[in-house]
C-alpha cells in the first residue's frame, strides 16, 4: 500500500473509532444527564406515562395519580391540596418537583434500588408497572388543628413525636394549591406559578424547614438555661437580674420586656428568671458562660446538624464569633440566633426525652403496588443533648413557665404542659415575631410542638408568644391527646 493510501485509511480509522467513542459516550455517559434534561419531552412523557404511585397520610391518598386522555398518560392530583402542600409538594411538567415528590422521586417512579425485586417481577408476570407508595408520619388530625389554629396569620407550627423522632403536623402559611401547578395546561400552570412566585408572602417556601430562618427570642433561654444546668447550676440558684444589664465593651443596655423589674431585690431563681423570661438574668449567664458553652448547648440541640425529612432542612445557627455584649444578645436568641421552626421543637423534644434527641423524619414506610413494606424508618438517636437530671430540672422550669408565667395561656385542665414563650424583635420597623415552644404531658410527653407568627399576626406590635402563639400550641396538643 502506498503512503497517500496509508495516511487516507488511518483518517478512515480514526474517523470510526470518534464515532464508536461518541456514540457509546451519547448511549452510556451522557445518558443520565439527557433522561433528566427538562428540554427531553420524551423523557418526560415516559416518566407520567407510569403510575407514579401515592402520597399516604393515615391510609388516604393526599397525593396519587389518575389516568387522562392526552400525551402524558396520568394527572397528579393533590386532595386537599393547601393543607399539605409544604409536605407533598407539586409534581409539575414545567416547574418539576418539590417537597416528597422530589425527595423520595424515586420511590414514588417505581425506580430506587429498593424496588429492584418490584421491577423484575413485573417484567416476568407483564404486570404494569407502578411507583411505591410513601407512607407519612402525619396524624391528619393533628395536621388539621395546626392548620386551623393558625388561621390567616403567616408563620409556621412543626409537632414532634418525642421518643421517635416522627413529624406528626407541619404547616406552613401561606401555602398553596399544588393541583393548580400539576395541570397538563402549560400555560395555565405558567401563570400560576408567576403568581405564586411573584406573591410577597412567599407562598411556596416551607416556613417550618426552609426559606429565611428566624430569631428564635426567648425561646432560645431554653438552651441558655441547659447550658447553665450543665454547668452547675440547679433551678434554685441565684442569678442577677438587674433592671438593666450594662453590656461591656459597650454604651448599650439590655433591658427586659416592657422596662419591667424582674425582681425587686435584683436577683432571682434560675426557675423564676425562665417562669418570667427574664431578659437581663438570661443576658448576665450568657456573659458569664461565654460564647463557646452557648455554642456548643446549641450543637447538642441539633443547631449546624444537616438534616433530611426527607426533604433537606436549612440548618440552625449560633453565630462564629461573638463579643461580649453580642454573646449576652445571643443568650436571649437574638442578635445573629437564626432557627426554622422544626429546630426549636427539636430543642422541646430533647428535653422531654430525658435529654436524648431523635432524628425527625416524615417518611413512616415505603410499600409497594402489593402494601408490602420495602423500606421502614426506625426511631434514631441523633444525639444526647443534656444530661437526664438536666432535663428533669428543664421540665420542672418549663412547667412553670404555664403554670404561673409568661405561657398560661397553653394550660389545658388536666394536663401538665411544660412550655417556653419568645418574642422575637426583628426589626425597628416591623413587629415581632411571636413563639411558644413546648411538650405533653410533662410527665409522659406524647408530643413537642413549636410555633412561630410572623410579626405578631393579628396583633401586630402588640404581640407576645404566650397571648398569640401559645394558644395555637395548645390546640395541637389538645388534638394529640384527643
């Protein structure tokens, strides 16, 4: 073969061996990302041309397919879709998914490795295929109560069951119709959405995991006072409450709500400062605890802890580096204290545990097309956040917090609530927000709940949590115990 030949037939060979390696490439490596391209309508009819299966709340569908007459093959609908929107989230064919759509996707498309077996016994027995089903740890009663007792007021109520960890109610508000944004009409759901994303109150965003965490208030004396337990101190001891605490390295005073005296003779009991909420005691044991112990009673109590409910948490922060009149801030859950409302019921949890923390977690089981179970969660420690006798004295404090302090408003005859209020200054212009964290029965606890209203809700700058948050508190509990 002559040279000209010779150089034409390595061309030729080179030329096949480009197009065997982009062939495979396009068939094998690049496979993934063309299936999940949002621009691959193929994809996307094959993926609704399958029985995604249902979203479970205590044996009924909140979430399930049904089959339609177009390209598509099925229709997600939402039974009544406000209520858990921020739990299901939209399965959409122009916004995607969110909330369980997405985080359990594959579960619900028939897909995940867990459903290997599923998937080889329908190809033998040319059974169709179907998504598994995602069954909640929501009581859809308790569910319903916090969505009422919220009413109209923006914000955000997370109940927890303490010795497992399982979410019972989470609501959000505003919230939304995902029904509106799983229509098979483009441009209907285009509009929704501009609308939605467009809405000043962020309806979309999940006030109880994510979005804009908030200044937690005097809800985070809990952490405070734990930290002081830990430390050596009993409820009996003598803390200084001055009617206005200088703070060093400043001109600055922390002074307690209203301007009120917390004790005549400037000092109290570490129970009494909790019972009242007492501003400036709180704000003397930060400054006397430091900034490293606050830090790490927040750690112990899940703040900086990533965490998926599946659905990914925003984490809860206790700020880097503090001086010391930001430390004495910090103690009362203000300056750079940032939490979501899941955090401060985890906080409320731990304690009624004897002080170990359960993982929180929505998902209860994963079934198949037969209501076998594939997946189970099991309770998990996530971490002991305070000794027992520390929890027993946090419980003895927070009872007197309802019983003769700052969360009456949470009692319920016969039953032995322990609770903590907050109220959390965010701005100069804007009114505070409102909190009350707490759990039930004190002596068997069955449930901790957390709720945050934004910016006092119906009450404005009036608001305090023990007169706008604690009675949402204890309708949710009252539905527990129901």
């Amino acid at each position: 073969m002559n040279t000209p030949l010779r150089r034409l037939a390595s061309v030729v060979l080179v030329m096949f061996l480009a197009l065997m390696v982009s062939v495979t490439w396009v068939q094998y490596g690049a496979a993934p990302d063309l299936n999940s391209d949002s621009r691959n309508v193929r994809t996307l009819y094959r993926e609704y041309g399958n029985a995604r299966g249902p979203i479970v709340v205590a044996g009924e569908s909140v979430a399930y397919s049904v089959p339609v007459d177009d390209a598509f093959g099925y229709q997600r609908m939402y039974a009544n879709g406000p209520l858990y929107a921020h739990l299901t989230g939209h399965y959409s064919v122009v916004y995607g998914r969110s909330g369980v759509e997405r985080a359990m996707n594959t579960e619900l498309n028939g897909s995940s490795d867990s459903l290997f077996l599923e998937r080889i016994q329908d190809l033998v027995t040319g059974r169709q295929p179907q998504g598994a089903v995602v069954e909640l740890t929501i009581d859809p009663v308790v569910q319903q109560a916090a969505w009422d007792a919220l009413g109209d007021q923006r914000g955000a109520v997370v109940a927890l069951d303490p010795t497992t960890g399982a979410i019972l109610a989470m609501v959000s508000k505003p919230s939304y119709d995902p029904n509106v944004l799983a229509s098979h009409d483009t441009t209907a759901v285009n509009e929704a959405w501009a609308a939605l994303d467009a809405a000043a109150d962020d309806p979309l965003v999940n006030r109880a995991i994510a979005g804009d965490t908030y200044p937690p208030g005097s809800t985070f004396k809990v952490v405070t006072a734990a930290a002081a337990l830990e430390d050596g101190l009993t409820p009996a001891s003598e803390v200084a409450a001055p009617v206005e605490l200088d703070l060093p390295q400043s001109s600055s005073v922390l002074r307690n709500f209203g301007g009120s005296a917390c004790s005549p003779s400037g000092t109290q009991s570490l129970a009494d400062a909790l019972r009242i909420s007492c501003n400036t005691a709180f704000g003397q044991l930060g400054l006397d605890l430091g900034d490293e112990a606050l830090r790490e009673q927040a750690e112990a109590f899940g703040f900086g802890t990533a965490l998926d409910v599946p659905m990914t948490v925003t984490e809860s922060s206790f700020p880097d580096e503090v001086d010391r009149p930001q430390t004495a801030l910090s103690a009362i859950g203000q300056y750079e204290v940032r939490v979501t409302p899941l955090q401060v019921a985890m906080v409320s949890s731990a304690v009624a545990n004897d002080g170990v923390l359960m993982t929180p977690h929505l998902v209860r089981a994963v079934r198949d097309q037969d209501l076998e179970v594939v997946t189970e969660t099991d309770p998990e420690q996530l971490r002991r956040s305070v000794s027992p006798g520390t929890a027993d004295a946090l419980t003895q404090m927070m009872l007197g917090v309802v019983e003769s302090g700052t969360g009456r408003a949470a009692q319920i005859p016969g039953v032995a609530v322990a609770g903590k209020t907050g109220t959390a200054q965010t701005s100069a212009e804007a009114a505070p927000h409102a909190w009350f964290t707490a759990f039930a029965p004190a002596d068997e606890p069955r449930v901790a709940v957390a709720v945050v209203v934004e910016n006092g809700g119906a009450m404005g700058n009036e608001a305090t949590g023990g007169a706008v948050a604690a009675p949402i508190a204890r309708a949710v509990i009252e539905a527990v115990l129901r």
